[in-house]
C-alpha cells in the first residue's frame, strides 16, 4: 500500500513538472524500420563492447512512455541511464520494478540514442567496485520521488544509482545537485560514444 502511494504520488508530481515545463525536445520518439534498427542496433552494441568497461554509464533516449515523460519533463534528449557491467555483458538498472540487470543487447534495443560516458571518479579499483556495488544493490526498490528531489532511503532512480555506486569515490566539495537527471551525468565524466539519432543516419 505505502508502494502503490510512492507511486501515485511520485507520478502526480512528474505531471506537475511536465505541466510547468516550457519543452522544447520531442515529446516521442519513433523506432526506425526494423531492419535498420537492427544494423543500427548492432553497431551500437559493438561500440560499446568495444570502448566500454566496467563501471562505465549508458545514457538513453529511450521508447517506452515513461522516457517520454522524464525527457519531456527535463527537457533534454535524454531518459534513463544504467551501470555497465562489460565482464556481464549486462547493465544495472533502476525502472519501476526497481534496481534489477538487463542484457546488454537487450538494453541497446531500447535505445533511440545511446551515450558511453566513463565517470571522472573511474578508476581501475572504483569501476569494479561500482559494478559489485549495483549487483549488492539489485532488487532494491524504486525511488519514484527522485526525480521530484526528495531522497528514500534503499530506493533509486536510474541516474541516482549511477552516482551512487562510485559515492565513496566523490572528491570532498564535489557538489551532485539532488535530483541528478541523466542528461547531467556528463557533467562528472567524458562522452566516450554518441551513437546518434538513427533516424538521422539513414
């Protein structure tokens, strides 16, 4: 019950957000023709296969209506985000069923546009302890008031989880305003990838 109140709440005020928001980005996104989503999914994949590694963030613009929602909210190209986990071929990730991992590919696939980012506080010792802190974390619940800026303890939201995992690696004055949307997790790592908008490509 308090669950289903989190999330009643929590999407009241993301539509309060939406409402107030002046939004220029594109309220939705459209896949490609499925053959080329397939080529373009592919190269993507083996971009980042061959760039990433531990530790490393993926940031999206997702299809699936709640992407539409957060970018159109923070009005930026951007959605979700997840931990990669290269030596898993996996990523962690936190959406409404909570912190949980996803196949690479398969997370590729609900890409419309995909950033590699290595964080600034990636070292060799901080991406794998990053990568063992999101599995310690899996099965967590999510943090429906997040992106609202208020803080549950156990509970996070896609970009929140990406910082978190390196926290005890954050330089003392380092300042990570609270919320932290995926399209500011550049702002404390280099764009390794962009894979561009596909449709844009072909």
């Amino acid at each position: 019950m308090e669950d289903q109140r989190d999330v009643a709440h929590g999407l009241r005020m993301l539509v309060v957000v939406l409402l107030v928001s002046a939004c220029a980005t594109p309220a939705v996104v459209r896949s490609p023709a499925q053959d080329l989503k397939a080529i373009h999914d592919a190269q993507v994949l083996g971009e980042v296969r061959r760039l990433g590694r531990n530790g490393d963030w993926l940031v999206i613009r997702g299809y699936h209506p709640s992407d539409h929602l957060v970018s159109v909210a923070t009005n930026t190209p951007w959605s979700h985000a997840a931990v990669l986990d290269k030596d898993g071929d996996q990523v962690i990730e936190a959406e409404g069923r909570g912190v949980h991992t996803t196949p690479l590919a398969e997370f590729v696939s609900k890409s419309h546009r995909l950033l590699l980012v290595r964080s600034n506080w990636a070292t060799e010792r901080s991406s794998h302890e990053a990568v063992v802190n999101a599995r310690k974390w899996v099965g967590k619940g999510y943090n429906f008031l997040g992106l609202a800026g208020l803080n549950i303890p156990d509970r996070y939201y896609c970009s929140e989880l990406a910082v978190a995992v390196y926290r005890r690696h954050i330089p003392t004055g380092t300042q990570v305003p609270r919320p932290v949307t995926p399209a500011q997790l550049h702002y404390w790592g280099r764009i390794l990838f962009d894979s561009g908008d596909p449709l844009s490509n072909w």
